[in-house]
C-alpha cells in the first residue's frame, strides 16, 4: 500500500501593507504580460515586486514602471516571502529630459545600479532614496554638468550605505593626515581610503585580487591638498543650474573619478554593467 503523497498546504505568513513613493531601479520579464520590478523605496527600502498584468495593453499601470520612474505605489508584503505583491501604482514623475540624452541617461541609469547593489532587500533607504530622487531631478535641469551630479550622487550614496572613504584621517587608527608633516598619502580601497605609513607597513594588508576589477586595483598616491580639498568638496551639495556654477575644478574631479572608481569596483560584488558606458 502505498499513500499517495499531497503537497502540504502553503502556510501564508502574518500579510502587511507597504504605501509609499518608491522609484524604479529595475525590471525584467516575468511572463508575456507581467514583470518583475525593483524598487526602492525610503523606509521599506529594495523591494521586489510582482507586477501582474501590467503589459497589459488594457492595464491601467503600463509604463507606470519604467525604469527610473518615481511611482507611488501600494504593495501587499507577506511575512517570510521576498516578493511582493502589487495593488496599485501611480506614475509621479517620469523624468522626461533623461530618456532623451544618453550622457544623462547612463550616468542614472549607474546611479540605480549601485543603490541596487548596495541595498539588501528590507533595509530602510531613507538617505539613498533621497540623494537618488534628488539627483535625478537634477540630471533633467538644463546647463547642469551630468559628471557633476553623479559625482555630487556618489559621495552622498557612499555615506548613505556606511562606506564614506577615509580621506583626511588613516581609515586603520584614525590617526588625523597631518600636511604640515606629509605631501602625499596612500589611498586604497581595500584599506577605506587612506592610510598611515605606520598602519601600511604593520598590517601587510592583503591586497591580493579575489575577482575582476580588484586585480588592476593598486595604492594610489595622492597629493594631502587634495584628499583636504575633495573632503570639502564632497560635503557640497551637487550643483543646480539655479546656482551660479563656479568653473569645475577639473584636476579635483579628476582625481575623485580615480578614486571613486576602484573604490566603487572594490565595494561591488559584480563588476558594473553601466561604469563602461560613462566615459
Ligand atoms: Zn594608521
């Protein structure tokens, strides 16, 4: 005699409901009709979404999820269960002016790859959720510098994720760098950012490569005025086409771009797919 086996019923977990502005970091196909949405939203922060139906040509929420969209949506959560469940959406803002120039367009769509990569589903984003809101409102601003603004975005999403770079004190002792006594110091992403001859020499760190972009990864010396001046730059606001744009310092952000880049290539678990398409 044999029993014939059942598959136990599913126990549905305690069920919430999430309201709330969110944007659109990422899509893919789920079915010929549906998709499956990333989104990123200020205190429910990375969520998946179930969006059935949506290509539906008779759907009320068709292009509501476009990527880079901010939406406002309502979203059912079950306990235990990473997706989402979709109840309704509303597009806020479309952010025209970046689907039309593909300088604006990758420098965002770049933006959202790291506030993907970097957020685990269901940790509030409260901070990143802002400086990428706000930055891609200032991408559509006519007369702005793009590379300004992705920049301006960077330094705000590395503090908003706890990866801030040291730049004017040894990330290991925290020992302040002294200009009177150095004109140069070390910066290495695998050390956070600077660090003291002291600190180098006694912890040998180990900067062998694990993967990809780490292997091309070295220490990088970097003039003391400037690790001084990109710390005041990096507290600056990104600039609007209100201001009054002072000439950009080119050299800085040179030189910000360089260490923003293996720091970034350090931190990511995937080599980007958009970084190739910046330059
Ligand atoms: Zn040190």
């Amino acid at each position: 005699m044999s029993a014939r086996r059942r598959r136990a019923p599913r126990v549905r977990g305690a069920r919430t409901t999430i309201a709330a502005q969110a944007l659109v970091l990422h899509s893919s196909e789920w079915s010929e009709t549906s998709r499956v949405v990333q989104l990123l939203l200020p205190e429910a922060g990375r969520c998946t979404v179930l969006a059935r139906g949506v290509e539906r040509a008779s759907s009320p929420w068709r292009g509501v999820f476009d990527l880079l969209c901010l939406v406002e949506v309502e979203l059912e959560a079950e306990e235990g269960r990473e997706l989402h469940a979709l109840r309704a959406a509303r597009l806020v803002e479309h952010f025209p002016r970046l689907r039309t120039d593909l300088e604006r367009w990758y420098r965002a769509l770049y933006a959202a790859e790291l506030a993907e990569a970097a957020t685990p589903p269901g940790h509030p984003a409260v901070e990143l959720f802002a400086a990428l809101r706000e930055a891609l409102a200032r991408w559509c601003e006519p007369g702005v510098d793009p590379d300004a603004v992705l920049l301006a975005f960077e330094w705000r999403f590395l503090d908003a994720v706890g990866l801030t770079p040291a730049l004017t004190a040894c990330a290991s002792c925290g020992r302040a760098v002294d200009p009177a006594r150095a004109q140069t110091a070390f910066f290495h992403p695998a050390a956070g950012g600077v660090q003291c001859s002291a600190c180098r020499s006694r912890a040998k760190l180990d900067l062998m490569p694990r993967r990809g972009a780490r292997e091309r990864t070295a220490w990088r010396r970097v003039p003391v005025a400037t690790l001084f001046a990109l710390d005041r730059a990096r507290r600056e606001p990104a600039p609007t086409s209100a201001d009054e744009l002072a000439p950009p310092n080119r050299a800085l952000h040179r030189t910000a771009r360089l260490l923003l880049d293996d720091f970034l290539a350090w931190q990511l678990e995937r080599p980007s797919r958009v970084r190739p398409f910046l330059r």
